[in-house]
C-alpha cells in the first residue's frame, strides 16, 4: 500500500534577476575571426546574492566553463577540462587560471560584475554550452549559470577563445 501523504518542499525565493551578457571571440593567428554575443537572465536567491557580493578571497572566486556537445567533444577543447579559474586558486584542478573578474559599484540600480579571460583550444569541436559558478569553499559553488549557446560554435585546435562575461545585478526586491 502507498502512502499518500504530501511532503511539503519550501521553495527558494528569489530576491534578484542577473543578466548575463556573454561575448565569444576566436582569434586565430592573432585575428578575430568569429565573434558571438548572447544573453540570458536567470534568478538569485538571497544566499547567492550574498555570495556574488563577497570579497574575492581563499575560497571566494569565479569559474567559467566551456562545453561541448557531450563528454567525448568536451574533452576535445581542452586537456582534461575546459575551464578558467581566478589566479591563486590552481589547487582546484583547472587548466587555465587567468580569469579577471572586476566587479563595479552601482550604476542604475545595479551591480556589474565582468569576468574576462582566454583559453586555447586543444582539438577541433563545437561549444555548445556555457557555464559560471562562483565558488564559496574547496568543494561547493553557489550562484552559478548555465546557457547554451545560440547554436553550436565550431573551434579549431590552436585557437583562442577570449571571453567575457558582464553581470549584471538588479537590486533586491523587497
């Protein structure tokens, strides 16, 4: 016999919209030869605001990720991952650790957070996914995003993906 009885699960409440505004560039020989933009909005709660506005620290700071269709093509852009991390933090395992993130005070009611950083590519594949998460301890992140690109973006091996990311922070509602 099954029980029927309801379990209530509190849901997270949301405080804040990010806008994500993302810009690839491939850069071959020294050239820009491909530049995509897009954008997405997703929700935070207030923990992951918390989060977002504390100090880069030992354990405080950004990542950014670039995937591939699945596993196998993932491994293709990079050795191992296809990750940058802040400088300081390369006991995490990340290949690249070059990534910049400057946050800015509050223009127009909101916060800027921009994230920049390079990645050489290892193999000939396609990204198709996007990711970010701010880390708070050596093995949990917080805050994070995932998008898909608006279609698969082919790279080569040799060249140079130059990312950024800006952020944007809507102050919190009520």
């Amino acid at each position: 016999m099954f029980s029927t009885t309801a379990h209530s699960i509190a849901l997270p409440k949301f405080v804040a919209h990010a806008k994500l505004d993302w810009t690839l560039r491939l850069r071959e020989h020294g050239k820009v030869v491909r530049t995509v933009a897009f954008s997405q909005v997703d929700s935070l709660t207030a923990g992951d605001l918390a989060v977002w506005r504390h100090k880069p620290g030992a354990s405080y700071y950004w990542e950014v990720d670039f995937l591939g269709r699945n596993p196998a093509e993932s491994e293709l852009l990079c050795p191992g991952t296809c990750v940058d991390i802040e400088p300081g933090h390369e006991s995490s395992g990340a290949p690249v650790n070059n990534l910049s993130a400057t946050a800015t005070a509050v223009v127009g009611g909101r916060n800027k957070i921009i994230l920049q950083g390079a990645i050489t590519i290892d193999g000939n594949a396609s990204i198709t996914t996007v990711a970010c998460d701010r880390w708070v301890s050596a093995n949990k992140s917080r805050g994070g995003f995932f998008a898909d690109t608006p279609r698969p973006i082919a790279v080569v091996a040799g060249e140079q993906l130059l990312f950024t990311l800006v952020m944007s922070v809507a102050a919190p509602q009520g």
